[in-house]
C-alpha cells in the first residue's frame, strides 16, 4: 500500500492508525514474516502462539502535558496510573497479567527520588496483579512519558473487538465518565471532588472481569479509553455492526450524574475509565448478567444492543431519540498539537 500523505492534525490519529494496520498485513503477507500471530494489529493486545499458551503482548504511553498535567498526580500514582492503562489492554482480551517492561523518558532535571517512587509503583502495581517488572529503558526528553509493554498469558478464550452480532447485549464494567470530568474540573482551575480524582489517579484494570466475560462466551470486547462512543465504533467496525446505547442506562458516580444530568455527556463520551466494555449473545439473560457480574468481581451494566450493518451508532436520549453529542471522543491528533484528555488542551 502506498505511503497516505497529510499532516497528522489533518487526518486524525485512528485513519492514520488503520492505514499502518492495512500496510503491516499486507507486508506479513508479502514477506512471509510473522507466522503464530493469531490477534494482529489494531487490537487491543496481539496474541501470538508461542508452542504453550499463547500471549498476549500490548503496549501503551502515559506523556506529560498530553495525558496528565504537572501537579495532577503524586509520582507514585503515575507509575499505578501507567501500569493499569497497558493492564487494561490485556483485561480486554481475556489475558492474565505474567511481565511488564517500563521506559521512562526523564528530563535531566527531576530528582532521583521523584524516578524512584515512580518506577517502585509501577513494580508494585505490576505484581499486585500477578506480574513481574523484568526490564525496560531510561533516556532523556524534554518532559516525563511512561511506555509500558504487558506480557499476558491465554489461559481460556481470547476476546477480539470483532466478532459482536446483530442482536448482542451491550454490557460494560463499573461506572463511566468520572476521569473525565476530573480532567474538566482540573482544566477549569479547580480540584476535583475525591471520588472523581480516584478514578482518574488510580484507574482499575477489570482482568477478572475479561477472563469471566470470554469465559461465559462474549462475542467481543474493548477498554473503554477514548471514550465509551469512540471506543463502541471501533468495536462495531472491528465486528461490522451497528449498535443502539441508552443514555439513562450509562452507570454513573452521582457526582458525573450531576454533571450529565445538566447537558454534559461525561459518561457517552469522556476517556481514561479503562473500563471494559463487551458483546454478549442475546440469551444470556439479565439473571444470568447478575451471575456473570459476580464472577466479574465488578457491577455490570446493559447499555444497549448492537444492530444491522450499516446502521450506526446512536446515543437514544430518555425520549427515546437520537441524541447529538459534541464529542465522540478522544483523539490525540485531530484536535490540535497539544490535545488533553477527551480533546481539551492541556494548558502549558
């Protein structure tokens, strides 16, 4: 495929990101390269098979002033923050956590102390979840990113974004929109209320909750990162359906309840709750969710259904009708060169 041209401002990070996706499958068809991959990109993890259980291996970045503002986190939150954003990569295909790997990028200036607290979180985080910090990298930038590599074993089915049904009941883990409207107080000038700061600091990779959900024969999945809208399309693209979400269902904390209740879309529209969010077949009842949610270890939620082909997505509002919303979504490049969580500028 030839090389697309056009700034990435102009095209927007997720069309850059299937055109590469395009391009690298038609080169591992070309070369012969990559055999035992069995989950390639533009997936939450890759799976490969390795002779025992496949892996699942993801990647993801935590950057100063693009995803967090100096001041909005305590050194050791970060390194929670970095290793349950990869986490929840792993949780969205069924994966159990087994290694991580951690580069940091450092200006020359920061205290040792500050590095310290950082990557001894990130060690701790990682084990809390059943794996080890082996490795990584240290190099000098201009201002503090965290790149984290998750290693994941396959124990039982792996979940892919393709795969939903016309007719599939849309479920997530948790509540929604909480981060998000962290990020808002906090770009306001303000402090955010305690329960919103939590979810945003300490975000919880559901992998309990993605093992149960592949288990009892979800059809596909997907962490809620750009946003429950956003992330929805690329699932409903990945599986070549259309899908109906009910604004009133979306589980909220009373404080974004407020917040949605007075014209905001925090919970349809707002990023970094690293929540899953999954296809279930259509006879897996409510009491049988009500199972399933114990298993999960987590409140689980209908939303909605995923519909025909070519039907898109549609936000119903409590009448019962399309709903417009400002947003679908984060994007890091289609907002501008400095975007912050759900599109907003992160003040310099």
């Amino acid at each position: 495929m030839a090389e697309v041209r056009g700034s990435l401002s102009a095209r927007g990070e997720h069309a850059f990101l299937d055109a590469l996706c395009e391009r690298l499958a038609e080169r591992r068809r070309s070369s012969g390269a990559g055999s035992g991959l069995l989950v390639g990109p533009g997936d939450d993890a890759a799976v490969v098979e390795t002779g025992g259980r496949p892996l699942a291996i993801t990647t993801d970045a935590l950057v100063e002033r693009v995803h967090f503002r100096p001041g909005w986190l305590a050194p050791a939150e970060l390194g929670v923050r970095a290793i349950a954003v990869a986490l929840s990569d792993l949780a969205a295909t069924g994966a159990t956590p087994r290694w991580t790997l951690v580069s940091a990028i450092v200006p020359p200036d920061r205290p040792t102390s500050e590095l310290d607290r950082i990557l001894e979180a990130c060690a701790a985080a990682s084990e809390e979840s059943g794996a080890a910090m082996i490795g990584g990298n240290l190099s000098r930038g201009d201002a503090l990113s965290l790149t984290v590599t998750a290693i994941g074993e396959m124990e039982g089915p792996t979940l892919e974004r393709r795969g939903a049904r016309p007719g599939d009941r849309l479920v997530v883990t948790g509540t929604l929109g909480a981060a998000a409207a962290a990020v808002d107080v906090w770009l306001d000038g303000g402090e955010p209320p305690p329960a919103l700061r939590e979810r945003f600091a300490r975000p919880v990779a559901r992998l309990a909750a993605g093992r149960a959900l592949a288990a009892a024969g979800a059809t596909a999945a997907i962490d809620v990162s750009d946003g429950l809208l956003a992330d929805l399309g690329h699932l409903c693209r990945a599986s070549g359906v259309g899908a109906e979400v009910e604004r009133a269902r979306l589980p909220r904390l009373v404080q974004v309840a407020i917040r949605d209740a007075s014209g905001s879309d925090f919970a349809a529209t707002g990023g970094e709750d690293y929540e899953l969010l999954a296809a279930l077949p259509p006879g897996i009842d409510d009491d049988a969710i009500t199972a399933l949610a114990r298993a999960c270890d987590v409140e689980l939620t209908v939303i909605g259904r995923c519909t025909a082909p070519g039907t898109g997505i549609r936000l119903l509002g409590e009448d019962g009708r399309d709903r417009a919303t400002a947003r679908r979504g984060f994007d890091h490049f289609a907002d501008g060169e400095s975007p912050g969580p759900r599109g907003r500028r992160v003040p310099d």
